[in-house]
C-alpha cells in the first residue's frame, strides 16, 4: 500500500514539476535507443557502457564532452531566449555562423594585447550576430514575416556568406578553404602557450590528471557559456526587461494593451538571441577551430540547440545540464562505432525521440493520468 | 547560345525536382492545417531507402515507391504527435529531422557494412529518361526535355495536387479543416482523419522528394545528400502561399539559381561571377518578396493550431 501512495505522489510530482517531462523523455529516449540497438543485433547494455566510460573515466574525455557542450549551450540559450518572446529561432545556425565569421575576422586583422583583445572579439561577434538576428526580428515587426521562413533564409545566406569571406585574398590562408589562423591574443584556450613549452611539458609529463585533461583544448568558453546563462535569468527573471518579453510571448494583445511595445520587444528578444548564437560562434573560433572553413552543409550547432533548448525546458540551468547531456550522448556515441561496429548515430535517434516526446506532453501527462486513477479504482475495492 | 540557355533550363528543372515534390508535401499538410517543419527529415529517410532499395533490387520504380513509403512512415509519427496528442508542431518536426537522418544513417551502416554512404546504382538501374535518344543529342530541345521520368512525375503531381484541393470534395474537406477545424468537424468531416491523411501524404511527397535525388540526379546516398533542401522546399511552399502552383514556381526560382551556378561554373562560362553570391541570391530575394507580397494573412487559418474533436 505504502509504495502505491509513494508512486502516486511521484506521479504528481512529475507532472508539476518543470523538468519531469525532460527526464520522462530522456528516459524514454534511452529505452527506444537500446530497442533500437538491439533490433540491429547489438547488445545495448555494452553499447551504453562504451558510451559511459567513454564520457567519463578519463580527464580528457570529460573535457571533450565539456568542449562539445560549450557552443550549444549558447545556441540553447539563444533558441530559449526567442521562445519566451513568443518567437521561434531556427536561425541560431546562422547566427553562430556570423559570430565565427567576425571573430575570425576581428582576431586576424587586429592585432591587441590578450587582456583588451579576447573581450573586443567575443563583443563584435555578439554585436555582429546581434544585428543578424536582429533583421529576422525587423522582418517579424515590420513586415509580417514568419521568423521561421526569414531564419531559414538567413542561415542559408550566412553560409554562402562565409563561403564568400573565407575565400577573399588577404583572409584566406594559401592553397586552402580556410582563413588564417587568428592571434594568439585572441585564443582562449586554457595556457595554451605554456602546455607546448618545455617547462610546461616537462610538469604535465609528472602529473597524469592535467596532462590528460590539457592535451585537449580546454578553454574558457564553457566558463562563459555559464556567465551568459546565469545572464539570461537574470534578465528574464529579474528585470522589467524580461518581463515584457514574456508578456510579449505569453500574449501578444495582452502585452500591447498593457503599454508594451510589441514590435520592440520582438525586435530585441531577436538581437538577445542572435548575440547568445554569435557567443557560441566567436567562442568556437577563439577556442577550439582559430579559423573558419568554407561550409559545404550547415554544421547543426544552432539545430542541437534547438533540442538543447527543449530537453532543458528552456530554462537556464535546465540548459546546461541538457547542453551536457547532449556533448556527452555525442562524444560517447561516437566510440561505440569502432568498439562495438554499433552504429554511432543511434544517438540521433534518441535525441530525436527525446524531443518527440517533450512535443507531446499530453501523452506523458494522460498515460500517468491514467495510472493514477487505475491505482485509485483498485483501492476502492 | 541556345545550347547554353537549354543547358539552364535542363538543369534548373532537375535541380528543382526533389524541391517540388517536398514543397507538395508541404501543401498538403499545411492546407489541412499542420506545420510540417520536418520534411527535411522525410526526404533523407526517403533519399536512403530509395537507393537502398534501388541498389539491391535494381528496380528504380519499386525504390521510388518504397521511398515515398519510408517518407510516409515517419510523417505518421509526426501525425500522431500533431494531430492525436496535440504536439507543439514544430518541436514535432524538429524532432522527425532528428530522427530521419538518425534513422537513414544507422540503417546506411547497417545495408552497407558501416558505410554512411550507399553503394552507386548502376547506370542502367538508376531512374529512366523517358525520351532518352529520340531528339537529337545535345541539341536544345534534348537539353531541355530528355529528363529523368522523376522530373515529369513531378510537374504532373503539381496539376493533380492542384485539382485535388480546388476541385474535389475531399480538397474542400482538407482547405474546411485548414480553415476551420471546428467548423469542420460540426459538419461531420472528421478533422483527424483528414490530417492524418494530409500528413502522411506529405511525408509520402517529400519521401519521394529525397528518392529523386538518390535515383536520379546523383545514384546513391550520402550524409550530406539532402542538406537543407527540406528547410528551402518549406520556405517555396510559403513563397508560393501554400498553393501548389505558387510552391512549383518558388521552387523553380531556387532551381534556377543552382542550375546558373552548375552553368558558370563550367570551364567555358562566358563570364566569372561569384557563386557564392550568386547562390545567395534566391534566399535574399524570397526575403525580399517575402517582405512585400505575401500579406499575414495567407496561411490557413488554422495552420499549426493542435485541435481537439469535440471541442467547443
């Protein structure tokens, strides 16, 4: 009797709380991603444990997953940043784009100490992407354009802009599809000087931990993606600000009847957004890539974003630990195709069925519903 | 000259097919009132089964069905989402682009000894060209119409999606419970079925969609095969205001663009240009037509709205 009572209240408690239909999907992804492995012929148990150990028993594997989670994060908090006004940012893609754009730019051409350097990129790239979202935003306000169709549009226009940038004389590196590297003043990858030097190679040599977790390129961007996220509730929490985003996005007539200006607070939720994206992208380049490559297919860090966003609820801290999630199924995933032969993109089909199942809160909602009150039957008799 | 200017067109209208055939999908689903962001999903899984099936059959036709049955196959478990448990119907379609390419890759390695992309069909396998050899070669009217049969289903599909939403019974059903669902449904049309139905021969057109890339225009699946196509076919259907006529000519002028870039970037072009501004151009331009002509108003009424059968 006791743990019937004790299953109910977490039923309930499930369905109140914020991010119950996130673990209830993530679950749920889990389980549909072992059926799937295990209808191919692989033992999903094993599969899972490769992945498990391959996230987290050695330091650097820890920091790829840290590094992998750094720009979604961002494209997360933009994509949840737009969603409380009541828009829908597909363009994060785009903007990301933008953002690595100016920041390759701004950290080759300009040549600064590290201290006034590393903030001027990280600024132009959010200034940059900033504006980028902004249009959308303008489009939305102004002219009555789905922001969905303008940010499909101007992801498409930044990749062939940024095709066009990589190959301009003076930016691009000789014989390549790629720009030059930018200023070491412009990295922000964790003493990145001092791991190559002798003393420094000599001391990592002794100490096993660092000298693992430093051979990748661990940097500050992970630090920073925090910073902005704590940023983005307190903005939305706490200032007047957010407050009329929200209105904004809770109801549009509302909102323009209590005073607020609707097509400002559009037009800013989208330069908020687009400057998260443009974060994501200026960090990518000042700490993992130092350059941008001429794109043949969009990269997905403004769609992985968008699955951030959901599995977190679209909440700050909801967003990093799925940001998290993600990097780790991810960089995880990707060690079962040598070890196992298992194919590595099973974990798109638990992302996918992740967010299948936070589109439908119903059925979670109805399916606990209904076990609920078959329990209550049974008591009564 | 005229060479040149059949070569544009020859390739304009290959490059538009798999658009057209996805923006169709896009048509039905959204006159009956459901966003289907995921097309794009829809048209990989059908690009991969088709040359999969293709491959290992070597019946071009019996790929192509099976393709538009694989696309058709995820669109329902966008229909469930959507229409049977009220889903928030873009993170449906968010997350049927997840899946689709999830699913083409996982299925890619496991047909082809873990290999992302399918073995090539043969020649002789791969889409038939209908009128192969009987104009002469290379000359205008052979640049222009010897095109894969996939190229003439689709301009076909165009007039009968047309004539079964403005002159059938059903079409009127399916623009009633676009419109008005509740209406609709107080009229004894069922607004489930009629979505359910719209939706899955949505995935079933864009599942075609990817199998015309697969079969025809290149003869085997890659990962990056169908980048974005679903994402642009979508944005046709709305340049075209979710009519099939307007979706083939906003696809066309995509079409246009990609065969232009093809044809300056042949050795003999006539003059250099950019291809990545040049490729730029029709996304600008939709903006900017976007900006001007296409009122807020034209989307169905109810389009994207979740509705509840028995509602009041």
């Amino acid at each position: 009797m006791k743990s019937k009572a004790f299953f109910e209240k977490i039923a309930t408690y499930i369905t109140k709380w914020t991010f119950g239909f996130s673990i209830i999907s993530i679950i749920l992804g889990f389980i549909i991603g072992a059926a799937t492995l295990a209808l191919a012929g692989f033992n999903p148990i094993e599969a899972y444990g490769i992945m498990a150990r391959g996230v987290l028993t050695r330091p650097s594997y820890v920091a790829w997953t840290i590094i992998g989670s750094t720009p979604i994060i961002l494209t997360a908090l933009s994509v949840a940043f737009a969603f409380k006004t009541g828009l829908f940012n597909i363009g994060a893609e785009g903007q990301f784009m933008i953002g690595a754009i100016t920041a390759a730019m701004v950290g080759y051409f300009v040549e600064l100490p590290a201290i006034i350097h590393i903030p001027l990129v990280l600024i132009s790239a959010i200034v940059a992407a900033g504006l980028w979202g902004g249009i959308a935003g303008v489009l939305k306000a102004k002219f009555g354009v789905h922001e969905v169709i303008s940010t499909i549009m101007l992801n498409w226009i930044a990749l062939y802009l940024n095709n066009y940038i990589v190959l301009l004389e003076g930016l691009r590196r000789a014989t390549s599809q790629r720009t030059h590297e930018i200023q070491r003043s412009a990295s922000i990858v964790i003493l990145e000087q001092w791991k190559r030097s002798p003393e420094g190679r000599e001391w990592l040599r002794g100490h096993d931990f660092f000298g693992d977790a430093l051979r990748t390129p661990l940097n500050w961007g992970f630090i920073i993606a925090i910073i902005f996220a704590v940023i983005v509730w307190y903005i939305l929490n706490k200032t007047t600000l957010g407050y009329e985003l929200k209105a904004v996005g809770y109801n549009r007539h509302a909102a323009e009847y209590g005073g607020i200006n609707v097509s400002k607070s559009m037009f800013t939720s989208m330069v908020i957004a687009g400057g998260l994206a443009g974060a994501a992208g200026g960090l990518h380049v000042m700490g993992i890539s130092k350059s941008i490559a001429s794109l043949a297919a969009m990269e997905g860090y403004g769609f992985n974003g968008i699955a951030v966003a959901l599995i977190g609820g679209n909440a700050s801290i909801g967003i990093v630990f799925a940001g998290l999630l993600f990097s780790a199924l991810q960089y995880g995933g990707s060690k079962i195709q040598p070890a196992l032969g298992a194919p590595s993109e099973v974990i798109n089909i638990m992302i996918g069925t992740i967010v299948f199942f936070i589109a439908m809160p119903k059925l979670i909602k109805y399916s606990l519903q209904n076990f609920k009150k078959k329990r209550g039957a049974k008591n009564v008799r | 000259m005229l060479d040149s200017l059949g070569f544009i067109i020859g390739t304009t209208l290959m490059y538009s097919t798999p658009l057209i055939y996805a923006a169709l999908g896009g048509v039905m689903s959204e006159n009956s009132g459901v966003v289907n962001i995921g097309l794009e999903g829809m048209m990989t899984i059908g690009a991969l089964i088709g040359a999969t099936v293709g491959f290992y059959s070597g019946n071009p036709w019996l790929a192509f069905l099976a393709a538009g049955m694989a696309g058709g196959g995820l669109a329902l478990l966008h229909a469930v989402a959507s229409v049977s448990y009220g889903a928030d119907q873009v993170v449906s379609g968010i997350a049927i682009n997840f899946l689709g390419p999830g699913l083409a890759l996982f299925l890619s390695r496991i047909f082809f000894e873990g290999a992302t992309m399918t073995k090539a069909i043969p020649l002789d396998n791969k889409m038939p060209r209908p009128i192969h050899g009987l104009l002469p070669r290379n000359s205008f009217l052979d640049l222009v119409f010897n095109q894969y049969a996939t190229v003439y289903i689709a301009f076909l599909l165009v007039g009968v999606v047309w004539f079964l939403l403005y002159r059938t019974k059903l079409g009127l059903r399916i623009r009633a419970v676009g419109e008005h669902p509740r209406a609709a449904d107080t009229l004894g049309v069922s607004v489930y079925k009629i979505r359910y139905l719209c939706v899955v021969l949505s995935g079933v057109l864009a599942g075609f969609g990817g199998a015309s890339m697969s079969l025809a225009i290149v003869s085997n699946f890659r990962p990056t095969l169908i980048s974005g196509h679903g994402f642009i076919a979508l944005a046709a259907m709305i340049f075209g205001k979710w009519k099939p006529q307007g979706a083939m000519w906003a696809c066309l002028l995509f079409g246009v663009s990609n065969g232009l870039v093809v044809y300056l970037g042949r050795s003999d072009a006539p003059f250099e240009i950019s291809m990545q501004l040049l490729s730029m151009l029709p996304y600008v331009l939709t903006l900017i037509v976007l900006m001007g002509f296409v009122g807020r108003s034209s989307a169905p009424a109810a389009n994207g709205v979740p509705y509840e059968e028995g509602e009041r």
